[in-house]
C-alpha cells in the first residue's frame, strides 16, 4: 500500500508498504528517520515514542496505515538545525545519556510531560516516564535532566 | 586568528621574543565531568546504532532457531523456504566454510547446529530476503526433522555419573578448588545455609544487530555493536576461512552491553548471508530473539558453612558453589574462577575451603554479565554473614568490620592485597550517611501514597507496611585475570589543521555507553595539552583494546593512550629543543610548549601550531597490565588477578507485608573508584549499576522450565523502571592505586555486586524471613511458597556438612 503522512513537518510518502508493518518500522526503514527506536517492537519500553496528531504513542505499536494522513513528530524534529531543544540540553547536561538507546523516547516523554505539567514534582515524573525503560542510568539523571529542562522552560517564560 | 605567523614570515630577524598568542586553557580534562562527544546525537536521535543501519539494496537476515532444548538434528528440508517470493538464500551448517564451531574461550558452539541441539534457541539454519517478514516467514518454512529427547535442566543433575554427556569432554566444564589454611578447623559457632541466584539478563536496549557489506572480491565488511572487535575478528576468521585482511570490523553503535556482547551473535551469520548473496545483508534480533540470542547471568546454587570465635572472628569458611553454564562454554570457566577466588568475601579468613563448579546442562548457555561470578557469590557471602552476626548477637556491620580485609591481607588463594582496600571505611561511610525519614515517623502525613509498596496501584495506605535497612559489602577483580595476555592498543596522532592543533585517538575500544570515548579525550587533552581532539570510529585497522568489560576500560586503553601521549609528547618537546634550541624542563599545556622550571613562572616556547607547522606526529602504544597467573590445580594457590575493585550498599526498603510487594525507598553506596577521572560518568556507573542488582534483588529472572525459557519478553522480563528505582546516595572516595595508570580503578561492576545482597538483607530485616533465593518473588515476602532452599532446616547448632569433595 501507499502511506502518506506529515512527519516533522513535511509531507512524506512510502510506497509498497507491507499492511503488516508499524509505523515505526515505517519510519526508521523507508523514510531514513531511524531516531526512534527498537527496543522491543511490543509497546513496553518507549524506546520509539513519537507524536501522533499530538498524541505520544508508541510507534511499535501503530500500524502503519492508522498514520495514513496523520501528522507525526519525532525526535529528529525537535532540535532547531544545531540549536538542540531545552529537553535536549537537559539531558546532555545532565549526563542522563549512556548509550542513548532509550533516550529518543524519553526525551519525547519528557517533552509531552513538560507541555502537560510546566514543574512537576518528583512523583509526578516518575509516573509519567513510567513506560520508559533504561538499563544504563538507573534514571538518577534522568530525573535531574527533567528537573533541569522545566527550570529552564520556567525561566525561559 | 595566527596573524603572528604572516609577520614572522616578513620579519627574518631573529628575536628574543615569544609569540604572543593568547592562551586559552584547555577544558575538558581529566578529573572534569566532560561532556559526552556523542551526545548531541544521540539526544537528536543522530546516532547510528547497529539496528539503524542501511544500505542500498540490502537484505534481511533472520535466524531459524531449534524449539527444543535438547534434541539430534536428523534432516533440515529447505526445499519450501526456497519457493519463498523475495527470498535470497537458505544456509545451513554445510554451508560454513571453515570452523564450524566458535566461542571466546572455547570454541564449542555450532555456528550452525548440526547434529546435536544443545538449547532451545539454537541456530540452525539461515534465511536471508527483501524484507523482514519475508525472512521470517521463509524461516518458518524451513522444515527440522528433530529427533526430541529429554533435556538435562539441572547444573546438579548433570554431574551425576550417569547424565549423559552432553559434550565430548563431558558435563563438568570446570571445577575450581581452593585450600587454605586448616581443612579440619573447629569454631565455637558456626552457621550454615544454602542460597540461590536467579538466572538474569543482561537486557541492553538496543538488539543485536549489525550490517555485513560484501566487497566484490571475496572479503567483507562488517558493521557491529560488540565489546571486543578483534575477538570477534579472530572467530571470524576462522569460521569464514578468510585471511585476516579480508574481514574488516567496524564498531557501529551500540546500546548498551553488559556482557550480552561479549559473545557472537549476528557475526558470522551476517557474513556468511552476505559473502553468500553478494548483497549487503542487516540482522536484527527482536527482542524475543534477543533472549534467546545471548548468554545470560549463571544462575547458582551455593552452600556455605561459616565458623567464628564467640567474639566474632572468623575461623573458617566452607562453601561449595555450582553454576549452570547452560548448553555452551562462553566465558563460564572465568566466572568460575572469578566466584571460587571471591567466595568468601572481603575479609581476613584464616581457613578456606572452596570448591566451585560449572556445568554444561541444556539451559541457556550462560556467560558474562556485569559482577561476572562476583555477584552471585556476594549474595552467598554476605546473607551468610548477616546470619553469623545474628547467632553471635552481633550487629552485622560491626561484624563485618571486625573481619574486614585491609592492604596486605592474603586471600584465600594466597594473593596479597595490594593498594587500598577500604572494606571498613566503605562500611563505616554507608552506616554513617542518614537515614531517609521513617515510613512511620513525622513527615508521614505528606507522604505520596504511590511512593509506598504497589506504588500507583494503590494497593495500601500503610497498613502491613514495614521498614527494613540491610548492608552488604563486596569485591572483584578488574581487568583479565588468571595469566592472559590483557593489553590495549590505541594510537595517537598530533597535527595542524587549519592553524590549530589537534589530537586524534584510534583505538577499538567499545563505547558501550560507560563512556570510555569521553575518557579518551580527556586524557588527550590533559597530556597534550591540546583542546581540540576526536576520537575516530573503534575498527580493526588498529590493533586489539581487548573487550569492554571486566571493568578494564579506563585502566586498559585509558593507559594505551596516556602512554601513545607520552611517546608523542616526548617526539615533540624532543623538535622543540632541537627546532628552536628550547632548554629546561618542558611540558605540553594549552596549546603550546611552555619551559616549566621549578621556582619559575612557566614562559612559553613555541605554540604547538607554530612548531609542528605540516609535521605529523604519530604513535602507537600496546599497554599490558602486570601479568597474572592461573590457580594450581589442586591448591587454588596464585596471584590470579591484577587489581580490586571495593563497594558496598546499604538498602532501605518498605515491605507491604501482606502483598508481599516492595517499595525500595532509598540505596546508598560507597566505593573506592581509585580515582574519578570523569565524575558524572561515575556517578552514572554507580546508579546504573545499582539499578541492575535491585532488578536482581527483586525481579529480574528468567524463567525456565523443561529447559524452555518461558518469559522472552520485557512484558514478562521485567527490568526496573523509573518508578522501582529509588534516589542513589553516593559516597565516592577516591584513594588511587599504585599500579595503574592516574590510579584508576574499575568502576562499572562493583556497583552490581553488593546491591542485590544489601536489598536481600533489607528484605529479612523488614519480614523475619530466611529469604535464601534472589529475586525475592512476593510469595516467598507472604511466606506463601517456601523455596526449596528456604525449607532446608536452619539449625547453627547442628550444622549440615556440605558433602564437599576433599582432595
Ligand atoms: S519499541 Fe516500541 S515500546 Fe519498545
Ligand atoms: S542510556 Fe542506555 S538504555 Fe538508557
């Protein structure tokens, strides 16, 4: 099938889609936005957590076709060319990346809890990036860079 | 920028006059929490991960896997796969053109099964197409007549005499034997139990996965996510028949390792789809396939007898220890060496009896993950300990300080400790932090119900919760140990680049995520005195790093690159006294030579740009460590290891006694890092590492039965999240070495050692519990399932004998 959607803001399409595929395999192999990622393909680990029409979902778990004329948004359209979005600085600031391999999809965690809830406490972070697995930090840093990014969303206000 | 260059070269009349270019200091040093290089792109979502990559015209390739434990091979038919649209090729172990076996230390494994099936899971036979599920569903059309038979699942069971012998060499893959002092010692109390360690994973994020890029002329080049290239290298050599030349390793990105990576996963296959096809060819496991496609933690049973004076001595320890290798080597003859040499812990035990085993079953085969037999030990040891300080009405730090081991002390295997060994202080530390306030105490009121066991469940208000605090302490060695060969390469090459001096590291280290790349340029920076570095990709055009692991990094090419600094630096102060006569003590800082006479203020030379002009300075350095020996045989007597590594932790937890679920409410840490090069990079070790023994502790397993493992998936296999994990205190102390270079230790494992043992030790003081297995299920919290190990009679008056073997 043919897929057509907005992904960072511009109109991309894929042809010959297999119906069985997600979008986020969409993504990473057909339309080279391999941001997202692959942890476990089975909706437990976030790694690939994308906006959808506004919604954070995980992109594992879409199938391509329900992204047909949607509007998606990943981690690669949230730095502004070199100039990285606060969560982003966060995060780098605060040394809350090892390998990385979680923190596309925490980062876009991050942002939907930020938007949301401009100083949440330290619970309300812990349940919202709940659905986030790292192996690396053991999310101490984490926690700091969330702490960081609304600090600096609340000065920068 | 250098505008002091273009007047120099109009004025040929020599002067006294240094060039004034304004000095800069270089930031981004040793002992800095420096910034990542790679981490703008990973938080971009830049980073190119093994699973990320692509080619032209690639294929997939995808893996058929035996779905029986233990069962003979008697025909594969390929015959219907093939007719599969989209479908390149179907390899089976015919299909190998060289060794037809591999593994690190061993070579035992089948690249691709064919005969006998040692683990479900084993691979079989290879599919390679255009698309993923074109591979996966030509892999399921590839018809195995097997031949099932009963597997062998218990590590026990396997050394009876009449098992059958699931290699030629037999089931026991090692046994380590360790005498010490008194065989026959007597002690006023003695205290027994058996123990039990889970089978855990190493669960890194991102799948193994990599890119295999034929070149047309019969080599390949191969992109992987691995901790050792060239030991990769090497089996591939052997299994592809290639020479050396043709195979060309590339580190791709890796998500996370653990000592899931140590092993091949994808290697060969990859290339041998590749070589087949002519045609790029990408593997990546699902995480399903992951499960199954790396070694796991030795699960472990371990007996324990420990003796001691009334006042609190230790006199002796027994123990016997056995581990299930599961269906191959890997690196279980290392742990297994590691475990018997730390079996009794850190600290002064005069008489020592050991005997530690490892077994080849039809389970999983097991291999490296970070502690490396350290762990399981450590929950044996130190659950002992807790029990020795409860029959001797002892507090148990106090116990623990009363036998700590210091500098000097002889360990069981008679190796004297050298350097800093600060058992005490690191107790000492961990009793004095404070407390987090109490459950039940002030400040109750404000307490967030989804911070109480259950968390967001809400399963209660309080009510059947209690509170218990445990310790634990333990070591390890870093680097390899037992008389191997561990060195690291790195190169270093100085040069002018658009006036500007900069300093390039090659070395095939792996950048796990622990951040060894960092440290590469941090110490380019200090020694060079240079701002401006790069470190280039990990690959096989330089020589061996050896792996990422064993917490060796930093030591290992963090000295091949301090010492390939030197020998540049010593190349350029040498053109520096005879370029432009320079004289006096000179060093590299900023940028530029300076002379640094004692008593004098530093006055500079030459900027490295103005002197180095078009030159390029270049050196490669092998670094190795002290060599170290293998234990005799029959004695286990030997200095095995290079260096330890101390930590220890104290958990707090709040136990809903009824549920029997936990809330981990706070872990503190000490550990001797010899020296934090990179702080928040250590920092990041000891809570990630703390993470991993509580995932230990309370819920990381996977379950087997029948030799079948029943939970692949991470919705079955559950790893801490945000919310089981609490705040880490830390107390880094940092007491150098003597032996290494800017007196490192490792770091990355010890975190993962005493973890689960102090959660275990908080458990049993909130329920009263024996709790004599990790992880503590909820069952064994309510007391609603004793383990088989928990109903072993507990009396330290009458001690059961551990039925070990005297020599
Ligand atoms: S990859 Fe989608 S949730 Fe794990
Ligand atoms: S940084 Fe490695 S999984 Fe989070």
């Amino acid at each position: 099938m043919q897929l057509h959607c907005k992904v960072n803001g511009e109109p991309r399409e894929a042809d010959g889609v297999w119906e069985g595929e997600s979008l986020l395999y969409v993504l990473r192999e057909r339309l080279g936005l391999p941001g997202s990622k692959n942890a476990c393909e089975q909706g437990e680990c976030g790694s690939c957590s994308v906006y959808l029409d506004g919604t954070l979902v995980c992109a594992c778990l879409v199938a391509a076709g329900q992204a047909e004329g949607a509007r998606i948004e990943t981690v690669e359209g949230l730095a502004d060319g070199d100039i990285l979005h606060p969560v982003q600085q966060a995060y780098v600031a605060a040394g809350a990346v090892q390998c990385g391999f979680c923190t596309p999809g925490l980062i876009m965690a991050t942002h939907d809890l930020l938007r949301r809830i401009s100083a949440p406490t330290d619970v309300a972070i812990r349940e919202a990036l709940a659905g986030n697995l790292c192996r690396c930090t053991g999310y101490e840093k984490i926690l700091d860079a969330v702490r960081m990014a609304a600090a600096n969303a609340r000065v920068g206000e | 920028m250098r505008g002091d260059r273009s007047l120099r070269a109009t004025s040929s009349r020599p002067t006294r006059q240094r060039p004034a270019a304004p000095v800069t200091p270089v930031t981004g040093g040793l002992g800095e929490s420096a910034r990542r290089p790679d981490a703008t792109l990973k938080v971009k979502g830049e980073f190119a991960y093994s699973s990320d990559l692509w080619a032209e015209g690639m294929l997939w390739g995808t893996t058929v896997r035996s779905p029986h434990p233990r069962a003979k091979i008697r025909s594969i038919d390929v015959s219907e796969a093939l007719m599969v649209a989209g479908l390149a090729t179907v390899l089976t172990a015919d299909d190998v053109p060289g060794r037809k076996t591999f593994g690190m230390e061993v070579p035992d494994q089948p690249v691709l099964a064919w005969g006998d099936i040692r683990y479900q899971g084993e691979a079989v036979a290879l599919v390679a197409a255009d698309h993923p599920e074109t591979a996966r569903r030509a892999a399921a059309l590839v018809r195995v007549d097997y031949e099932v038979l009963d597997p062998v699942v218990d590590a026990e069971a396997a050394m009876a005499p009449d098992a059958p012998a699931l290699h030629p060499s037999g089931n026991v893959l090692k046994h380590v034997k360790v005498r010490h002092g008194d065989q026959q010692p007597t002690a006023d109390v003695v205290v027994t139990g058996e123990y039990e360690v889970g089978m855990q994973d190493q669960a890194p994020l991102g799948p193994e996965s990599g890119l295999a890029i034929p070149d047309g002329e019969g080599g390949i080049d191969l992109y992987v996510a691995t901790q050792w290239l060239h030991v990769d290298h090497d089996q591939l050599v052997a299994s592809l028949d290639l020479r050396p030349a043709q195979i060309r390793m590339t580190m791709a990105g890796i998500g996370g390792a653990f000592g899931a990576r140590e092993d091949i996963s994808i290697q060969i296959h990859a290339c041998l789809l590749a070589l087949r096809t002519g045609r790029p060819v990408k593997m990546s496991y699902s995480r399903q396939e992951s499960f199954v496609g790396h070694v796991h933690r030795h699960p472990a049973r371990l007996q324990y007898e420990h003796g001691a004076t009334r006042d609190g001595r230790l006199v002796c320890v027994k123990t016997r220890i056995v581990f299930d290798g599961g269906a191959y080597a890997s690196s279980s003859n290392a742990v297994c060496l590691n475990a018997a040499t730390f079996a009794c812990g850190p600290y002064e035990v005069p008489n020592a009896t050991i005997d530690c085993y490892v077994t080849y079953t039809n389970n999983p085969p097991c291999g490296a993950m970070r502690g490396f037999g350290a762990v399981q030990a450590c929950f044996g040891y130190e659950s002992q300990m807790d029990k020795l300080a409860a029959a001797l009405g002892m507090d148990p730090v106090e116990l623990r300080l009363a036998n700590a081991m210091r500098e000097g002390t002889s360990l069981p295997t008679g190796q004297r400790v050298e350097g800093p060994a600060p058992v005490a202080e690191i107790l000492r530390s961990l009793r004095a932090m404070p407390l987090p306030p109490n459950a039940d105490g002030a400040g109750e009121a404000e307490r967030d119900l989804r911070e109480l066991p259950g968390g967001v469940s809400n399963t209660t208000h309080g009510e059947g919760v209690r509170r218990g605090v445990g310790y634990a302490v333990g070591y390890k060695n870093i680097a390899f140990s037992a008389g191997f060969d561990d060195y690291a390469t790195a190169r270093v090459r100085l040069s002018v680049v658009a006036g500007e001096p900069i300093a390039e590291v090659h070395s095939a280290a792996a950048e796990v995520g622990q951040g060894v790349v960092t440290l590469q340029l941090q110490i380019v920076r200090t020694e060079l005195g240079v701002q401006r570095a790069v470190v280039l990709p990990a690959d096989t055009q330089v020589g061996s790093a050896g792996s990422s692991s064993a917490s060796r990094q930093t030591w290992m090419t963090g000295g091949a690159v301090k010492a390939a600094c030197e020998a540049v630096r010593e190349r350029v102060l040498a053109l520096a006294a005879s370029k432009l006569g320079a004289t006096g003590r000179l060093v590299l800082a900023d940028g530029a030579v300076l002379v640094a006479d004692a008593g004098a203020a530093p006055t500079r030379v030459s900027t490295l740009a103005d002197l180095l002009g078009a030159e390029v300075v270049e050196e490669t350095v092998e670094y190795r460590h002290a060599p170290t020996e293998d234990l005799d045989p029959e004695t286990g007597q030997g200095n095995a290891h290079v260096g330890f590594a101390f930590a220890g932790h104290r958990a707090v937890v709040d136990v809903d006694t009824e549920l029997g679920l936990v809330k981990v409410v706070e872990m503190a840490t000490a550990q001797d890092v010899g020296r934090a090069l990179n702080p928040q990079a250590v920092e990041g070790q000891l809570q990630g590492g703390t993470a991993q023994g509580l995932g230990l502790a309370l819920m990381e397993e996977i379950q087997i039965s029948g030799g079948k493992v029943r939970n692949p998936s991470f919705t079955d296999y559950l790893i801490p999240t945000i919310l089981d994990m609490p705040p880490v205190r830390m107390d880094i102390l940092e007491l150098g070495n003597p032996v290494s270079p800017y007196g490192v230790k490792g770091v990355g494992e010890p975190p993962t050692i005493s973890s689960p043992a102090a959660v275990a030790a908080a458990l049993r003081a909130a329920t009263g519990r024996a709790l004599r297995r990790i992880p503590v299920r909820p069952e064994h919290i309510t007391g609603l399932l004793e383990t088989r190990t928990d109903a072993v009679p507990d009396d330290p008056t009458k001690p059961a004998r551990i039925s070990a073997e005297t020599q």
